[in-house]
C-alpha cells in the first residue's frame, strides 16, 4: 500500500470516527424521547437518568388521548392537507396551462409577476393574510385554513415547466383521440 493511500484511509476513518459523533448526537434525543415515553414518571424524573424504563408502560399515551382530543387533532390536520393538495394542484394546472399554452395580453408581464411573489417570504405575509381572513369571519374554520394556502405561486411555475415539455402538436390531436375514443365506445 502506498504511502498516500495509507494517508486517504487514516484520514477517512478520522472523518467516519466524527461523522459517527455527529449521527448519534443528532439521534440521542429521538431515541431519548422514545424510551421516556414509556417510562413511569419516577423514572422519568430520577437522578441519576435510567436508560431504560424499570417498567414498561402504556400509561402516557392512554392519558395523552385522555387529555386532549388528539384523534380530532389528527384528522383535521389530514383532512386540511388532502383539502389543500387537490385545491392548489387543480388551480396550479389551469393556470399552469393557461401560462404555457395559451397566449393573451400580458402574459409575459403576468407570469414575471406571478414568478416574483415567489421572493415574498410567507412571514410577510401572514399578518395581512390574518387579517383578511378574519374580517371574513373565517376563524376557527376548515376555510380559514385551507383558503390561503392554495395560493402557491411554486406549484404553478413548476407544472408550467411541464406543460412546456408538451409539443403543441400533441395537444392539438387531443380531440381527435377523444373523438376516437368516443366512437370506440
């Protein structure tokens, strides 16, 4: 072996010796959590810390849904995602389409517009949108949730760039495939 292969190889295990440091750090604490989620709260609070529980229980998550309605909590945030999702993706292609395939007065000057709100943090932008949905007496609803979410300048931009992808000529024979498909039936 030469004498810098020795040198890349000492040097690689010095940089796997600290990479294995940074891992278990970054994962000390999820596997802390995990086991003290099942540990009584003695064993929780004792000095010096136990590893692992003395008794393995149950018991937290029981009270956590004793607690709080974290099913409800659950659902709501699925329901609110999936609501979003089909929303901002049905917008997102109409005017993904609308941008790319479609000419119309503007269209540069629109789609710059719509390219530079991407630059606007959403932090900026939380309080006003706060505030509108609040004088539309939309607090506490699905709609006050969902409604001002959907309007993502990203997802459009990016199905934009699909939409280019597409000849113009397949999109023209579209109807003549429909026809076909139609006559099939």
């Amino acid at each position: 072996m030469t004498p810098r292969r020795k040198r890349l190889e000492k040097r690689n295990w010095i940089l796997f010796i600290i990479l294995m440091i940074g891992a278990l750090s970054m994962l000390f604490p999820f596997v802390w959590m995990t086991l003290s989620a099942f540990k009584t709260k003695a064993d929780v609070y004792s000095f010096p810390p136990r590893w692992i529980p003395t008794v393995w229980t149950w018991d937290n998550f029981k009270r956590v849904f004793e607690m709080i309605p974290f099913l409800r909590y659950y659902l709501n945030s699925i329901y609110t995602s999936l609501l979003q999702t089909v929303l901002i993706i049905g917008i997102s292609i109409l005017g993904a389409y609308a941008l790319t395939k479609l000419r119309f007065p503007g269209q540069k000057v629109f789609s710059m517009f719509l390219l530079s709100s991407m630059f606007v943090p959403s932090v900026v932008t939380m309080i006003p949108l706060y505030l509108v949905v609040s004088s539309m007496g939309l607090n506490d609803t699905y709609a006050g949730i969902v409604l001002p979410q959907i309007s993502t300048a990203f997802t459009t931009m990016l199905l934009s760039s699909f939409f280019a992808a597409i000849p113009n000529d397949l999109i023209d024979a579209a109807p003549g495939i429909i026809q076909v498909a139609q006559d099939a039936i």
